[in-house]
C-alpha cells in the first residue's frame, strides 16, 4: 500500500510540532523546579560558609551630609534661576512661518529665554522683548544645549552671549 506524499509531510509536521510542544513543556517543568530549589536553598540561610552580615553605623560625616556632593560643586536646579537663555542666529520659524519682532521688524539673532514658569520670551538685537506663546519649555530643551555659565544679572548673561 502507497501513502501519497503531501499526507507524509503532514503527518510529519504534526510529529515534529507536538516533539517541539512536548520538549518545551519538559524545559518549563525543569524551569519551575530549578527555582523552587533556589527558593528553597534562600529559605536556609544563612548559609554555613558565609559568615553572618552584620549593619554598620554610618559614620559621623555620612549622617550629617546626605549629599554626595559639597554644596559649591552641586548644580543649580532650574527653579533657582529666574530663567535660562541661549542664542539663536537663524531665523527662527515657528509653525511654519518666520517669526519676526512686532517693533523692529528683526528676524534673526535672538535671545531665547527659557523662564522659571516655563514661558518662552525673544530678545532681538534692538533690545524689544516679546513673549512667543507656540513655544515652550519642552521645545527650548530640544534646541538647547547644556548650560555651561551662570550670570548673577541679565546684563552680564547678554554680554556673553555677545548681546
């Protein structure tokens, strides 16, 4: 008697797929029982060749200072700054258009600051300030970089920034 082929290869396919079921559910059992052991041994502790940990007390200048770093090396946090600013010598296009001052007429070389409540504000080379509400906070920290200087007053930080 003859069996045709295309029934071979499928009675073929079933034998390896329920093989591969069958090995995985043993690799799973085997899985199960390798972690209740481990659970088992940590149950036992403590261990016979380890000795037994005992806590320290911190030392006397860990509990007075928690932070890691000296105060004069630590960073200051952005609600410590009135604000942050950076240059911006393109033109700067918002939703699509180029973004000029109201009073001037200016459409590049600005000041972009980045205030403590968020709110985007533009300096032009003539000096007017506008607020520019379609930009925000999340915008200015993708096109900023890191801040490399604090000012103690805006004269100084313009100054640096060659305004």
């Amino acid at each position: 008697m003859h069996i045709p082929r295309e029934h071979q290869t499928t009675e073929r396919k079933k034998i390896l797929f329920f093989r591969r079921a069958r090995e995985d559910r043993e690799f799973r059992e085997a899985q199960r029982a390798g972690y209740a052991l481990l659970l088992q041994l940590q149950a036992t502790r403590p261990w016979p060749d380890t000795p037994e940990q005992t806590a320290q007390a911190p030392a006397a200048e860990e509990a007075v200072a928690s932070d890691f770093l000296p105060p004069d090396l630590r960073v200051r946090s952005r609600q410590e700054v009135a604000g942050l600013m950076m240059r911006w010598q393109q033109p700067l296009v918002v939703d699509g258009e180029v973004r000029t001052c109201p009073e001037c007429g200016a459409y590049r070389d600005w000041i972009v600051f980045c205030m403590r409540d968020d709110s985007v504000w533009l300096r032009c080379r003539a000096g007017h300030e506008t607020k520019e509400p379609r930009l925000d906070a999340a915008w200015y920290n993708r096109h900023s970089g890191p801040v490399d200087r604090f000012h103690p007053t805006l004269e100084e930080g313009l100054r640096h920034l060659g305004h």
